[in-house]
C-alpha cells in the first residue's frame, strides 16, 4: 500500500529539506512533471493573475491564487483546492476599490486513468462561497469536470474542462451556471527551461448573449530550477482577451510561482503500490 502524504509532512519538508531525495529527479523531468496536471507530484502554486483594462475607466484587477495540488492513493486521485484572494476596483469609477479579500474557493478532485498514450482524469469540481457579498456568489455550485493530455517526447497537450451549477446558498443571489476551458500546449527546451499557453476560457451562460464569454488567446515561457534543494517552477505568461463582455478586462499578465514536492521525498508514489 502506497504511503499516505500529510500536510504537517509536507511543511516539515519545506522547512528541513536536507532528504536527498530532491537531488533523485532532474529539473527536467521535474519540468515535464509540472506539466502535467495529472502527474503523481505535490505542489504548492501561486498564480498571480493581473487584468487590465476593466470597465469604461479602464481599471485593474489582481487576483491570487493559491492552488496546492495532492495526490492519494498513489497518484490514482488527484486534488486541487483553488483559493483566491481578489482586489477588486471599483469599475463605476475612475478611482477606488472595493473589499479586498478571499473569493470563493474551488475544489476538484480526479480519478486517473490510463488510457494508451492518453492520460484523462474525471471528477467533481464543487466551487464554496468563501467569497461573501462583494467578491463571491453566495452560492454552493457543484458539476463534473475532467482533463485530458498527451506528452509525445517534449510536449505536452492536453485540455481542462468544468461546469457548476448552483444547488444551495442564498435565494437572493442569482444561480450560477458557468464553465471553464483551459487548453494547455508545453514544449520542454531543456534544462527545466520550457514555452506553453494555457489560456482560461470562462463562459457564464446565465449573462446576456454576447456578454457570456471571454476567450484569450497567449503565451508563456518559465523554468524549473533549484533554490537550494527544493524544486520551484517560475513562469510568466500574457494574454490578450479576443472576446469578452463589455466590462471585461483587455488583457492578462499572468505570474507564477510552484514549489514541488516529489512524493519520492516521503517513500511513496506510484512504485510502492501495491
């Protein structure tokens, strides 16, 4: 049976690391790895999202999102718990913001299967009103969600698909149905050095037609490198939004920082599996 992987393990980790086990894995595999989000890896990102352009005044929104990824059961189930904290502007004026805070919270999880040289995962992907009045929905939404992806040599393809809708939380907020599209093309380079676009397409289906999607359209480069013993993958991307509602922003600059935590570093993974 594979060995379970704890939280206060993986800050222990973060805190001591002194296992040589981070020395095991190349920053290349490491990088093809951070690739996929499917792979049997822990890892901690923080994506800062950047939009500007927003509204008649043309203000700027900042989003963070701290994402930690966890495989169970040997890499057969994979977690991610997206959690984001806004700065909102105020669109209706020139100058200002409103609450600054926690948005709602996404959690999805996916059970991989291995279908020949396709790797898809599926899963429930349930969004918690985490957000408030301000920066969130006040709703519970619940839907399916899967990904699918290939990596042919040193690619990486693959697609990112959810949809929630509404099933609980307050009768004066509107009822949410909203999907999400994340295509995701990586090309390796080479000593953890690596160019992708992975755009995120947002549709909302309850807004006004020809106000429901933003669609980008991007690209990226960033690296896997070791500060000390531990792996970090940094990458900086921008997008420009071809469509999108009225008071939707023009464009993304898109910032990332992800720690890596092999599970080899705790004796587990999919080679102990039994």
């Amino acid at each position: 049976m594979a060995n379970r992987v704890s939280w206060p393990q993986a800050l222990l980790a973060l805190l001591l690391l002194t296992s040589p086990s981070w020395a095991q894995e190349s920053t290349e595999s490491l990088s093809k790895e951070a690739a996929n989000p499917l792979a049997d890896l822990i890892s901690i990102p923080f994506q800062n999202n950047t939009d500007f352009g927003l509204g008649e005044f043309d203000r700027t929104r900042n989003v963070l999102n701290i994402q930690p990824v966890v495989p169970l059961a040997g890499g057969k189930v994979i977690t991610r718990t997206i959690v984001p904290i806004v700065w909102p502007p105020d669109t209706g004026a020139e100058s200002g913001s409103l609450s600054t805070g926690l948005g709602d919270t996404l959690f999805t999880a996916f059970y991989a299967i291995p279908a020949g040289a396709v790797t898809v995962g599926l899963g429930p992907a349930l969004e918690m009103p985490t957000g408030g009045e301000v920066r969130g929905t006040q709703k519970w939404s619940l839907g399916p969600s899967a990904v699918a992806l290939v990596q042919p040599g040193d690619w990486t393809l693959g697609v990112l698909v959810n949809n929630v809708w509404s099933f609980a939380g307050s009768s004066d907020r509107d009822d949410v149905n909203k999907g999400f599209l994340q295509y995701f093309i990586v090309r390796q380079l080479g000593q953890g050095w690596y160019v992708n676009s992975a755009p995120t397409i947002t549709v909302n289906w309850k807004a006004p037609s020809g106000q429901r999607w933003t669609v980008p359209f991007g690209a990226g480069s960033g690296k896997v490198t070791l500060l000390g013993q531990l792996p970090v993958n940094a990458q900086i991307g921008a997008f420009v939004n071809a469509v999108k509602p009225d008071v939707g922003p023009d464009w993304q600059l898109r910032v990332q920082v992800q720690l890596l935590l092999p599970t080899s570093l705790f004796g587990g993974g999919k080679e102990e599996a039994k």
